[in-house]
C-alpha cells in the first residue's frame, strides 16, 4: 500500500484530513502513528475554518519531521524545508487549483448554512479523500525526488 492508499484509508476510518496524512509517513519518520494522529488532531478542515487544507498542512508536517532545521546552527535545513514546503504547495495547487479548504469543497466550513450544504452534499465524504490522497501522493513523489536529489 503506498502512501495515499493509507492516507485515504486512515481517513475513511472517521481521521481527520491532516492526521491521515500525516500519520500515513510518521512510522518510517520515527514517530508512532498514535501519535502522529493526536498532533494533527487539530488541523483538519483547515484548522477547523476553513483555511489551508488539513491534507496539505498534515503533508507540511511531514515535510518539518523528515527535513525541518533542529538547530540553529543549521541555516542551509531552514532554507531546504521552506523551499520544499513552497514546491509542495505549488504541486498541490496545481493539481487542485487551491490549499484552502473553503475553496476545495466551494463552501465555508465557519458559515452554519453552508456547513449545513457540505453536509447535505457529503462533501467531507468525496472531495476530502480525494484532497488527501492528492497530497500525499504529491508529497511522496516529492520526497522521491529531493531524497534522488541527495543521492547524486
């Protein structure tokens, strides 16, 4: 099962966006997924207004716990990260044509009547799955590529 298959099947067991992604890559980071799914826990339907994506803030994460700086001494990781965290952005807009949630699903999750529509709709049961298996897919093919990148 590759990253996306267990992104999408995390979030078909009732996971938030950002825990399925996030705890999709944890195990082979070094974090157990228990607790991977509780860091996330708070990110979903982006940040729960409707801001940026649960499935791109979970990959984000990923992004800090494999390549983020954890000293300042290191200058070079800072930079590395955010140049991957803006290419894995760029990747999934291009795919999705936006990171925000309220944009994603095409109603805003902080307005009770349009809430009351994702709802009705089950947008949160077909756009969501396919948001999360994007960015993980996104940011497994990315990772291929800068750990390739490495190797050279």
């Amino acid at each position: 099962m590759d990253h996306a298959e267990k992104a999408a099947a995390t979030f078909s067991q009732g996971f938030n966006c950002s825990q399925s992604v996030f705890s999709a890559f944890s195990e082979e980071l070094g974090l157990d997924e228990k607790t991977a799914k509780k860091i996330a826990g708070s990110f979903g339907s982006g940040m729960r207004c409707g801001e940026v994506c649960g499935a791109v803030t979970g990959a984000l994460m990923v992004i800090g716990l494999k390549y983020g700086a954890c000293s300042v001494e290191d200058p070079n990781a800072k930079v590395d990260t955010n140049t991957k965290t803006m290419e894995l952005i760029a990747a999934f807009k291009a795919e999705n044509s936006s990171i925000l949630c309220r944009d994603l699903l095409g109603y805003d999750v902080l307005n009770e009547n349009e809430l009351a529509i994702i709802r009705e709709k089950c947008l949160f049961k077909t756009i969501c799955p396919e948001m999360v298996a994007s960015a993980a897919g996104i940011l497994e093919k990315k990772m291929s590529e800068w750990d390739a990148d490495v190797r050279k």
